[in-house]
C-alpha cells in the first residue's frame, strides 16, 4: 500500500472518523443504527475512549484517512473489564485494500499489549468478507443471534466470534 500510516487518532481525525462512521450508518449493515451522528457525537465517543485507556487507531494513506478501529467494553459490568469489543470501518474508497486486516492486527497487538484476555466481534451474518477476514485473524465462530436486529426494512442475524489473547 501507497505510503500507508497505522497511527492513534487525535481530535483532528474526527471530521474523517465522522465521515466513515456516517456512511456505514447510511449505506451498509456494519452500524445498526439509523440516525446519523454530529461531530459532537463522535468527539464525546473519542472522549470516552481515551478516558478508559482504549486505543483509536486510524490508517492514513498518502495524508487521507481510510479507516478506522477501536475497541470498548463489551459488557459494562467489573468481572468482564478484560474483555472488549471491536470495530473497524474503512473508508469506501479504500476497500478491498488490505486495511481492515492491518487495522485489526495492530489493534490486536494493542489489545494484548493492554492486558485484554478476549476480543469479542459482532458481525452481521451476511458480511461473509468480514467473517472471513476475523476467521484468517485466529476469530472462532462463537454462534449467531437471529432476527436481533432491524435495518433497511429486513430482519438481521449477528454473528458472534472470539479471540483469546492470552492466559
């Protein structure tokens, strides 16, 4: 890749993280949601994040950003504060680059670098690419929730999948 950067984000990113998030709201599966965020939103998300200690990791290529991965709490309760749960979107002119594998593998050096035990994915069943892509990354196929969600007029599966970082 062109002059690829993996880097933490800083408040400057957020107009682009806006911007990635905003389109996966409006054009794709990958976000549930229906309503799409302000930068207010994503500044109190990114906020939030550091607050906790969790990374935010932005892949710039040739001075753009083309995506983006972080993690948070899966579950908001003591005894799971080693598991986490992750997201990672890139930017539609960028897919199908190899980003979203280089953004999970460093956000999964982080991840172990940080003490994190288990890294929890959601997927919607049918993104086979992104199902794949955890598969190669040592993901196990944990089970799938069916008809959990709602979203462009149809009902959604989730698929679970895990990985165990360390003892």
């Amino acid at each position: 890749m062109t002059n690829l950067i993996l880097r933490d984000a800083t408040e400057a990113d957020l107009s682009a993280i806006l911007a990635i998030y905003n389109h996966a709201v409006a054009e794709t599966t990958a976000i549930w949601n229906e309503i799409l965020v302000d930068l207010d939103n994503r500044q109190a998300w990114f906020e939030a994040r550091q607050a906790r200690g969790f990374p935010i990791l932005v892949a710039e290529i040739d001075g753009r950003i083309a995506g983006y991965a972080s993690y948070g709490d899966w579950r908001a309760f003591d005894g799971f504060r080693q598991s986490v749960e992750h997201s990672v979107y890139v930017e539609k002119d960028f897919y199908g680059r190899g980003l979203g594998k280089a953004l999970m593998a460093a956000l999964i050096e982080r991840a172990t670098l940080g003490g994190i035990h288990v890294m929890v994915a959601a997927i919607e069943a049918g993104n086979q690419g992104s199902i794949a892509l955890h598969t190669r990354l040592g993901f196990r196929l944990v089970g799938t929730h069916h008809e959990v969600g709602k979203k462009f007029g149809r009902w959604l599966d989730l698929t679970m999948m895990e990985l165990k970082l360390g003892d």
